[in-house]
C-alpha cells in the first residue's frame, strides 16, 4: 500500500431537490462513507465540500463538488493539483447508465460512457483514475435518460438494493485504499449476495438385510 493520500471524489448535484436523484448516487455514497468512519466534519473548499480521515491506514479525502455534475473538474481538479496528487490517487464514484441497477464495478481508465461530470474530470486530469460505477439502468430510448437520472431513486429501489448497496461501499472501502479493486468488488457482491447455506444431505438409505438362507 502506498504513503500516497487517497482522493475518494462523489458526484452528484447540490441542492436538496436533488438529493434523492439517480444522478446523486456518488454523494450518496460518500456521504455513507462519511458517516461509516472517523472523517472530519464537512468544510468548504475548492468549490465543493471535503472531508479528511482515514481507511485503512492511509490518509484519504473526501471531496462532493458542489459545482453541478458537468463542471465536476472544476472542482476535482484543483484539489489535486493543491494536495500534489497522481491521477492514480483518485476514485471518483458515481452512477452509471450503462450498468443495469444493483450492479456495481470498478475501472481504471476507459471512456466516460455519456457521464457528464467522468468527461469534465477527465478533460481535467485525463483519463486514467479509477472510477466506481454504480449501476441505475438504462431507460430505453434515449430521449428518457435526462428524466431518468434525474428522477429519484424509488422506495423500493432505496429498500431492495440502493441502501444495502451503499453499506455495502462503505464497508469496503478500506479495500479501495489498499488499491484492492478486486477484493473491494468481490466483498460487495458477498454483502449483497451472500452464498446459500448448503443444504444438509439426503440420507443414505438403509442397505436391504440380507435373509439367512435355510439350510
């Protein structure tokens, strides 16, 4: 593991009529994570909010801009340059379009999949910072996709998987800064899909008793 802090960035949208939107879904989860650790209470820098603790015994970060999600850079971007940090000591979190919901996957590079605030960050910095994809669904036709990631995520949706969903993130996100994609991955689909208890056995039936012959 590295001496290198870790910026853990979330996007999303301020204000509180967007809180509960689908596009929220990387404030979400860095607030979880907030909450979930021993960080500092929410201060107001580089046009966002930021948060300092620590996970896994490195140093991390916690940034949400607060410059609408298209102009996430804006606020990213400085915070890294400030704290002297390589683009491979960033994670951004946030949702994505092209994951059906409840699924979550981790990525170092790649293109920005429609993601306004992963195209402003990546014009910024380039391309090569991990991201954690946090799955919404794809509506359909493209012209629902503005209603869809800015409409809320649904009761049941907050109930079935966005809510363990976000514990589960929070939970492992000393795997992140352990630079541990993998087992950061794998310990949210446990959390999430734990293995059945294995069924107990049938039993053996009895061998039939052999009849003594007569002699």
């Amino acid at each position: 593991m590295t001496d290198t802090p870790l910026l853990i960035a979330g996007l999303g949208n301020p204000g509180a009529e967007y809180a509960r939107n689908r596009h929220n879904a990387g404030f979400m989860a860095v607030d979880t994570i907030h909450e979930s650790y021993d960080f500092s209470p929410w201060r107001s820098r580089f046009q966002g909010v930021i948060s300092e603790g620590t996970l896994g015994k490195r140093k991390v970060y916690l940034l949400k801009p607060m410059t609408y999600m298209n102009l996430s850079g804006d606020s990213i971007g400085p915070a890294m340059r400030f704290f002297k940090l390589p683009v491979n000591a960033l994670v951004v979190m946030h949702d994505e379009l092209d994951l059906p919901a409840a699924k979550l996957k981790v990525k170092t590079g790649g293109g920005d999949a429609g993601n306004n605030g992963a195209k402003s960050i990546t014009a910024t910095l380039g391309p090569d910072y991990r991201r954690v994809r946090i799955g919404i669904g794809h509506p359909g036709g493209r012209e629902r996709v503005h209603g869809h990631v800015l409409g809320n995520f649904t009761k049941a949706d907050e109930k079935e998987w966005l809510v363990p969903m976000l514990t589960a993130i929070a939970e492992a996100a000393p795997l992140l800064a352990k630079d541990n994609d993998i087992g950061f991955m794998n310990k949210i689909t446990l959390a999430l899909h734990p293995p059945r208890p294995n069924a107990p056995k049938p039993a053996k039936p009895a061998a039939p008793k052999k009849e003594k012959s007569e002699e």
